[in-house]
C-alpha cells in the first residue's frame, strides 16, 4: 500500500483542541488522530460486504504500522 503525505491549514484554536483531544484519548499526535478520524468517517458510511472482512490477507494490507493496530485495539 502507498503511503502519501498531506498537509492541513487549520486555526489556531483548533489545532490546540486536536491537540488536547488527541493527548486525552491516547493519540501520539494530531496526525494520528486525523488518520483515525478519516478512517472512521469513510469506512463507517462505505458499504462493505462480509466477504472483505473475512479475508485477513485484506485486512492486513490496510494497517499501516504496529502503532496503527495499538491505536485501534479497544475499537
């Protein structure tokens, strides 16, 4: 899987918040919880059948890092 590379413009304020929500709920970094976010957002209103979820060679390909298996294991 190819991994890009984004930036944001956000304000201020909001960037303070992310940054506060993230340390409280156990993100490492903003970025990480932008990435958590997206995912949640996207794959929560994709309909996806059974089958996709029961191919764990699938699933696997979508991780990105241990890191990434961490910050969804109570999911």
């Amino acid at each position: 899987m190819e991994i890009k590379q984004i930036n944001l413009k956000l304000p201020q304020n909001l960037v303070e918040a992310a940054e506060d929500y993230a340390k409280k709920f156990g993100f490492r970094n903003i970025q990480e919880l932008a990435a958590s976010s997206m995912r949640e957002k996207i794959f929560a209103e994709r309909e996806v059948s059974e089958n996709i979820f029961a191919d764990e060679g699938l699933l696997a390909q979508n991780w990105l890092s241990e890191e990434d298996n961490q910050a969804w294991k109570d999911l």
